[in-house]
C-alpha cells in the first residue's frame, strides 16, 4: 500500500493510474474489509473499461466476491446494480469461461437462479478441463470455488478448491491461502473426509500466524467442528469470529455461524435450538451463498422434528426449486432427502430410497449417511424395525468412522431403540502432532502460554489453540490434567 501511495505522487497514464486503484482495492479486500473494498472494486471497473476489457473483468469479478462476502452486511449495495454494469461492459479478452461465469452470476441477479446456474455450470466445466497461466487462475479459482458449491457442482468444488490450494501453496500467496485452505476444508468435511480437514484446520493456523490474521483460522474451525459434534469448539469458533467479521463487513459469516449452530443442535437432536439457528440462517435468500444454501436443509430437518410441517414443507419446496435448475445428483438427492421428510407413507419411501442412491454416486459421503440415518429413523417409526436396523447400522459405521460424533450418537440411539443390543464404538483417539506433542509436553513442565510460545515460535493465541485441540484429544478439561495423561500415555505404550 505505501509503494501505491508513492506512485500518487508521480503524474500517471490512465491506465496506470486505474490499475493502482484496483490493487488498493484488492489489497483493501484481501487485508481488511470486504464492504469498504466494494465501492473501491467498482470505480475501478468503471476507469478499466474503456482501457483494459480484461482488467475492468477482473475488478468486477472481485467485485461479485465481495458482494457474496458482505451479505446481509450490504451497507445499500446491491447485486443487481453490480450485474447491470457488469452486463453493459465490453467482452473482456480469452478466455471466453471467464466472461461466461461473470455473466451468469450477474444473469442470476438481474432475471433469476434459474437463468443464470446454465452459464455457471459451463464456465465451471471449462475451468476444470481448460489451462491457463497460474497467474491467472489463482485469481479466478476463489470465485470459482464458491460458485460451485452455490450451484450443488460438487466435482468442480472438489476439483477446483484443490487445485487453488496446492497453486497458493506453490506460488507462496499467503493472501490468497487462508481463504483456500477455509474452502477445501468446507469440502472435505462434506465429503466426509474429517480427518483430513482436521490437517488442513492446522496448516490455516500456521499459515494465520504468519500472516498475523486468525480470522480465516477460526472461520475455517467453524466449518468442520460441528460436524463433529463438539459444541464447546463450535461456539468458541463462533465467539472468536463474530466480532471480528462485523469489523472486517463479512456478514456471511453470520449466516454461516447460524447454520454451524443448526448443523451442531441437530446433530445432538435439540431441534427446538436449531430450528432458531437454521431460521436466522435463511434470513437473507439475497446472499446466494452456501451458507445460505446449507441452512435451508437444516431448517427442514429441524422444522419436521420440532413440530412445524407447514414451515418444513415450505423450505423444502424453496431448496427443491433450487435444486430441479442444477439438476446434479447432489442437489437433487438432498432435495428429495428433504422432501421425504414432509412427506407420508410411500412417497415418503420413494423419496428416501431416492436421496440415499443418487447421493451415494457423490462424494457427498456425509450427506449420504445422514440420507440413512434419517430414513432409518423414519422405518422406526413406522414400526419396520428390521428394515430400520439395516440403514441406522449403514449410517452408524460410516458416521462413526468419519469422526461425525453427535450424528453417530443419534443412529446408536435408534439402533437401541430398534432392540439391537450394540455396543458404543470405540473410536481411537486421534494421535497429537509433532507441535501438540512438544505443546503438551512444555505446558506439563508448567510453562505459560507466552513462555510456551516464545520456545515454539508462535504466538500465545496459537499455543492456546493447540491446547484446546489437545485437551479434546485426549479427553481432559484443564491444563492441569496433562502431565497425568502424558504419562499414562506413556505408560501404557511402554
């Protein structure tokens, strides 16, 4: 920014001078605030135009991005006015995906989801078959990503988040990093693949130390830890986050947070809490993102299980509108997994069958095992109880060996419900890392935080990190507890 502040001094060529506007703006973005980016974004589009097709795209590409980030968080502007403009601009140069996408974003605005999910969907493709400069795509790729999660492309999230993972770490773009790592954990999670995203959480830590920024740290824990079931980290995410994203104008963030609470709450069966999450979680339709997206299946759930049909019936109709335009097998096996649960006798059987097959031909595995715990205990309830034993076993292994806690707990209650007589898994206890093991052994020794960290190389905040990690690995509430539980470890190995 000071290198940007020096050239103002200088007399500049216009483009010169509309291009310094746009890295100030993205810098602004990237290291601030999404909403005082926007209006920056904008004029520089609107100076690019005339000048550079390609660079005016790129600042209107970023431009949608911070919309998306904003959300409810607007401060008056809104999607329709950025894809008018967006619209009216010239064609930028090849490649011919990037105008495509950027015109269907802004399609979706100004006419309708439908319309635009056909040209998103595309441009999706291309971005997954077609080259380009690393340049180029890792300024492309975080767009793309929430796209495709937006428009239920579950292989080009997969694809796409992580290929901008493995660019960022490549070309060292520690600004674009944190964001990517957040959405490959998303993805991982999704597919059921905890403790994978459990390895990328840490490396969004290491990577937020650097940087001197947490905040994609702890939104990222926020997108993995309620699958798991853990409220304490749940809300700890959440409190660690919340205040920071009204700072930073990243009113997404509170619908995600909404819907980490619903995800939690209906996981541990407290449906009345996640009724009240999921329903915050779909205040703003207008955001047209995933968090969004993700609320409406909870709220059905929730809804259905807290004694509200009408409303239940009402969100699954909203998703499955949602879900007949995208037309791929993900969003129309959550579709008619929702519908299924508004439904009666056999067309209720019908759509539970149908959730469970077409999601089991995605890598949405943690969707496709909740699609069986929930028709196991739909079969339970109709009294069908060896039929419901098959897909609540079905749903308890694969939930189980996921790491999914709270969800494996409810298929284990219905199981017993069912009169199987079943034994609790046993799940082993995930091993610390190299830094937990060295962070456990100097907070044993009694060594603070800071004193911890000064040995370490991080900083305080980390190591308090680690520590919340380490306590829920090897089941202890205090600091004080480590010293035994090291050398019982050590004991036992002995």
């Amino acid at each position: 920014m000071q290198l940007l502040d020096a050239a103002r001094l200088s007399p500049l060529p216009e483009r010169e001078l509309a291009l310094s506007k746009l890295l100030r703006a993205q810098i602004v973005f990237a290291s601030s605030n999404a909403g005082a980016a926007l209006p920056l974004l904008l004029e520089a589009a609107e100076r690019l135009e005339p000048l550079d097709a390609g660079l005016a795209r790129e600042a209107y590409r970023d431009a949608l991005l911070a919309l998306i980030t904003t959300g409810r968080l607007l401060n008056g502007a809104r999607f329709g006015d950025v894809a008018t403009s967006i619209l009216a601009a010239p064609p930028g140069p090849p490649p011919e995906r990037n105008d495509l996408l950027l015109k269907g974003v802004a399609v979706m605005a100004t006419e309708s989801y439908a319309a635009g999910v056909p040209m998103v969907l595309r441009a999706l493709d291309a971005f997954r078959t077609e080259g380009a400069s690393k340049e180029a795509d890792l300024g492309w790729l975080s767009f793309t990503c929430r796209l495709a999660h937006n428009v239920w492309d579950f292989d080009s999230w997969s694809i796409l988040s992580a290929r901008l993972v493995d660019l960022a770490r490549e070309m060292g773009a520690l600004s674009v990093l944190p964001s990517a790592l957040e959405m490959l954990v998303s993805n991982r999670a999704m597919a059921g693949e905890l403790a994978v995203a459990d390895t990328l959480l840490t490396e969004a830590v290491t990577v937020g130390e650097v940087t001197g920024s947490r905040f994609f740290a702890q939104y990222t824990a926020l997108l993995l830890e309620p699958w798991r079931g853990r409220e304490t980290a749940t809300r700890q995410a959440i409190d660690a986050i919340t205040r920071e994203a009204a700072l930073r104008g990243e009113g997404k963030v509170v619908t995600a947070s909404q819907w980490a609470t619903a995800v939690l709450c209906n996981g541990l069966g407290r449906y009345e809490e996640a009724y009240v999450a999921a329903e915050r979680g779909c205040e703003h339709p207008q955001e047209l993102g995933g968090p969004y997206i993700r609320s409406l299946v909870e709220l059905v759930e929730a809804a259905a299980r807290s004694g509200r049909p009408a409303r239940a019936a009402e969100a699954a109709a909203r998703l499955d509108e949602l879900a007949q335009t995208c037309g791929t097998d993900w969003a129309l096996g959550t579709s008619a997994g929702v519908r299924a649960q508004v439904s009666e006798g056999p067309a209720a059987e019908d759509l539970h069958r149908e959730a469970i097959e077409r999601l089991g031909r995605t890598q949405a595995r943690i969707a496709h095992a909740r699609a069986r715990l929930v028709y196991g205990e739909w079969l339970r309830r109709e009294n069908r109880r060896i039929d419901a034993r098959e897909h609540l076993g079905l749903a308890y292994e694969a939930l189980s060996q996921m790491g999914a806690e709270a969800f494996a707990e409810r298929a284990r209650r219905e199981l017993r419900a069912t009169g199987e007589k079943l034994r609790r898994r046993t799940v082993e206890a995930p091993a610390l890392t190299s830094q937990e093991t060295q962070v456990a052994r100097l907070a044993a020794e009694g060594l603070t935080n800071s004193e911890i960290g000064a040995q370490l190389f991080i900083s305080p905040h980390t190591v308090e990190w680690h520590l919340r990690k380490i306590f829920v690995k090897i089941g202890i509430t205090s600091r004080k507890q480590i010293r035994t539980s090291l050398l019982d470890s050590t004991t036992a190995t002995a």
